[in-house]
C-alpha cells in the first residue's frame, strides 16, 4: 500500500486485533476446561464436557471471521472493513441479546463488559477517517508514456 497509516488506522486495526485475540482465547479457554479434572471429576462429565465442546465450536466461527477481517483491514481492503463491521455489529447483537435474556433484573455485568468491548471497534470503523480511508479507491498510477506506446511502435 502507498498510502501511509495514519494513527486511526494502526489503532482500528490493533484494536481488532486484540478483540480477534480474545475471541479465539475464548474457545481455546473453553477446551482447556474440558482436560481440566474439576471437570473431568463433575457429576455429569460428559454432558459437561460436551457442552463445553460445543461452545467451543460456537464461539469458533465468529472467532475466524474476525481474524479474517483483521487480515482484510490490516492490509487495507474494503472487503476488510466490511467484514469487520459486519461480523463485529452481529457479535454486539448476540451479546445484548444475552444481556437481556434473562430480563433487566439479572444482568450479567460480564458480559456488559463483553458488549461494550464489542461495540469499541464497530464505532472505531464508522468513524469518517477510518471509514474513509477503506473506502477510497486506490488505482495504482501507470508510468507517463505507458498507454498508448504500443500502438506507436506498430
């Protein structure tokens, strides 16, 4: 890319980073648990572990896409930017959905901190600067002379 990176940009990107980070620690956190011999030893250890697998493996996919879309903005693509918005706004309505699932009494304040973790990048990536940055079209110039060089020699 000729365009250099302005402060905006490194920090959309590192701050999809770190959230792509913790998103894939999640599932790795969770089948680390399934070895663990609390686990192992619990009443129902195969429904446990089980369920723990499972949620691995929900939490997996959302995890890769937003590793993909780090790609996608790290090496300044628009398909990168739309990824990110699109998977980050997806993963901030399946977290206030599980905020408020259970009722406004029995918040989880985990997972407030989860949401609003969540919706950091998404407001990042809307802003005019980053959006803008993403969305210019950059075509490479052609050195002077180039077009139309080929029709002289004929």
């Amino acid at each position: 890319m000729d365009m250099k990176r302005s402060g905006w940009i490194t920090g959309v990107i590192l701050l999809q980073f770190l959230y792509a980070l913790m998103l894939v620690a999640l599932p790795v956190y969770l089948l680390v648990l399934t070895r663990a011999s609390q686990t192992r030893s619990a009443p129902d250890a195969a429904d446990e572990i089980s369920g723990l697998k499972i949620g691995a493996a929900v939490l997996g996919g959302p995890a890769i896409a937003t590793m993909v879309a780090w790609v996608g903005l790290w090496k300044g693509k628009r398909w990168g930017w739309w990824l990110t918005v699109l998977t980050d706004v997806a993963l901030v309505g399946v977290f206030v959905y599980s905020l408020i699932d259970e009722g406004w009494k029995n918040i989880d304040w985990d997972m407030v901190v989860l949401t609003v973790i969540a919706v950091a990048p998404v407001i990042y990536l809307l802003l005019p600067r980053v959006r803008k940055f993403y969305w210019d079209v950059r075509i490479p110039a052609l050195p002077a002379g180039c077009i139309g060089s080929s029709l002289r020699s004929e």
